[in-house]
C-alpha cells in the first residue's frame, strides 16, 4: 500500500462527505492504493453515523470510535499504530488543510528520501487570536528543538516515511511538535513545503487559549525529557539538593562562629542578627521545595497513567 492517511476528528459531521470523496478523488486520479483511517475522538454529533455510511461507499475507509474525547494527540497515536501504508499522511478533518497537496508531499519522502515533511500554512486563513500566538509558539519551538527550517511546526498536514511513526509516540498536546519527537527519536531529514490553507468551513475550532498553553508547558517538559533522558525532573531534584545543603552549611558555619567566640568569651552578633542567615534560611526552604518538585515529577515521569490510557469504542 502507498498511503495510510490518518484524520483525526471531533465533532466534524459536516465536513467528512465532502471530505472523503475529495481524497478518493485525488487517490485515484494519481493511481495510488491507500488507506483512509478516521479516528472519531469522541464526537457527540453524527460523525461517528457519518463515517459508519461513508465506509459502505468506500472501501479505503477503516475507523476507530474512541470512548470520550482524548485529544488529538492519542487519536493520532492510535491512527500511526494502525497505518500500514509506506507512506503516512495525516491531515485535519476540517476541510482547511488540502488533499491535493498529498501527492506532492508522498513525492518529497519518497524521492527525496525525506523522513517528515511539514506543511506550512504560509497564508493563513485563520483569525489574528490564533495566527499571532502561533508565531510566538513557533519561533520558540524553532529554538528550544534546533529545527531551523520549519516554520510551522503544528500544521495538521504532515507526511511521514512509515518508520517514523512507528517509533514515536505521541501524548498530552505532542501532536504540536512531531517534527522535534521525530528529531529526537533519530529521523534527521525533517522538510517544510508550503501547503494551501483554507478558511474553516463548518463547526468550529476545537484549539482555544488554554491548550495553547498546555502546549507550551508539554513544550518544555519534552524540552527537558530530551536534554534530561529519561528523567526530566532530575536537573530541578539537584538544584534543590545543591541550594538546601548550602543554605544549611552556611547555618552550621554561623553557629559555629557564634560558639567559637561564646567559648573564648568575645562578643558576638546572635546568628538571627545576619542576613546572611536568612538567605540560608530561604536557600533550606526552597532548595527543599524543589526538591520534592523533583521527586514529585520523578514519580509522574515513571508512571504511564499521564500518557496514552484511552478507550476503544468501536473499530469499522
Ligand atoms: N481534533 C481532535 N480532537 C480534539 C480536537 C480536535 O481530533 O480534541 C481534530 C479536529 O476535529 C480537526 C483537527 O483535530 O480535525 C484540528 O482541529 P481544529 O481544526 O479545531 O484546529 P485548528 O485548525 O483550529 O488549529
Ligand atoms: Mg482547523
């Protein structure tokens, strides 16, 4: 099989016919074989029943109903679990990212030996509220990861060389910066091509304030997973450590002064009349409180609870 593209979607009824056929129609002028994969994220308006219709019209279609909403990212995890073509595409369902970029994009891997390449919404058809903190988000992400030439890292439409996603796994709001999980699992040659993007044309959009900075905050904790291994929280446990033992070696010191002059009988200020105790004693307190920060995260990090626990509802 040539293509595996999987959709993730959440409560997007209107727009799968058209959707599905658009793909087809692409698929077949180009004389591909593919897979359509849907992953229905917990819809609670018709697109299960949609999709349930669209698969008796078309052979391509296989579907996943999760349990309740999960997110993006476990939909698209279980849609890489299941690809089987050489290439992976995944796109949103909402009719704003483009089937006739897929050949185009399959190419890029394929011929070019291309690992991932990213589309780039260069003429975003999106409100200001969105396009601007995606800037940000992106610019950051461009130095936090050291993926210099990508300048969109959250477009929905992506290709992929088989391999890749069967060896990354995606959770929390990763689905932002695949190309930087990609990077860090090995697969070096990440590309951009710039991709056509429309406005939404029905529903609306499932991405607000808050996950956008949930995604900031999973930015830098994938940040350290990379720099820290395996254990993220380590660096923040250390620096406690450090900042406690100094603040208490410096007490013991101002202790010891205060004896060593009560013993040979000169006078001497009290240890509770140095500043420099009270900045040993912030050093104890927050040099502890990071380090239970440490501990904290160290268990989290071992637990898999966080990551992908989601439910299988149906599988057509
Ligand atoms: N989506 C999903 N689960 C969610 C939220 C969104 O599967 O919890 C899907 C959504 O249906 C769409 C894609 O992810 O296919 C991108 O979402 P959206 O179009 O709302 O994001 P935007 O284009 O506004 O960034
Ligand atoms: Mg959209």
């Amino acid at each position: 099989m040539n293509i595996s593209i999987v959709i993730p979607l959440y409560n997007e009824d209107e727009s799968l016919p058209e959707l599905t056929a658009w793909i087809d129609r692409v698929m077949w002028e180009n004389k591909f074989s593919y897979e359509l994969i849907f992953i229905d994220d917990g819809s609670t308006d018709d697109s299960w029943l949609v999709i349930e219709r669209l698969k008796e019209k078309f052979q391509s279609v296989t579907a996943v109903k999760f349990r309740r909403n999960y997110g993006k990212s476990a939909a698209l995890n279980v849609g890489f679990a299941m690809a089987q073509g050489d290439v992976v595409i995944t796109m949103d369902a909402d009719l704003q990212d483009s089937p006739d970029e897929i050949p185009k994009l399959y190419n890029r891997i394929k011929e070019e030996g291309f690992d991932l390449i990213s589309g780039w919404k260069q003429k975003r058809h999106d409100p200001l509220s969105k396009t601007l903190p995606t800037k940000l988000f992106n610019s950051a992400t461009r130095k936090m990861s050291g993926i210099n030439n990508l300048h969109d890292f959250n477009c929905g439409l992506k290709a992929y060389r088989k391999e890749v996603v069967k060896n990354i796994e995606v959770y929390g709001e990763m689905h932002r910066y695949i190309p930087v999980i990609a990077k860090w699992a090995g697969f070096k040659k990440i590309g951009e091509q710039v991709v056509q993007h429309y406005p939404r044309k029905y529903g609306e959009t499932k991405f607000g304030m808050s996950r956008f900075i949930n995604g900031f905050l999973d930015l830098i904790s994938i940040f350290f997973v990379g720099k820290f291994s395996k254990r993220p929280m380590h660096f923040f446990g250390t620096m406690g450590a450090v900042s406690f033992f100094a603040g208490f070696l410096i007490t013991i010191w101002l202790l010891i002064q205060k004896l060593s002059a009560i013993s040979s009988h000169i006078t001497y200020r009290d240890v509770t009349d140095q500043p420099l105790f009270y900045l040993a004693l912030v050093a104890i307190i927050v040099g502890f409180q990071l380090f239970l920060t440490g501990f904290v995260a160290e268990l989290v990090s071992r637990s898999s609870t966080e990551r992908n626990n989601y439910q299988i509802e149906k599988v057509i």
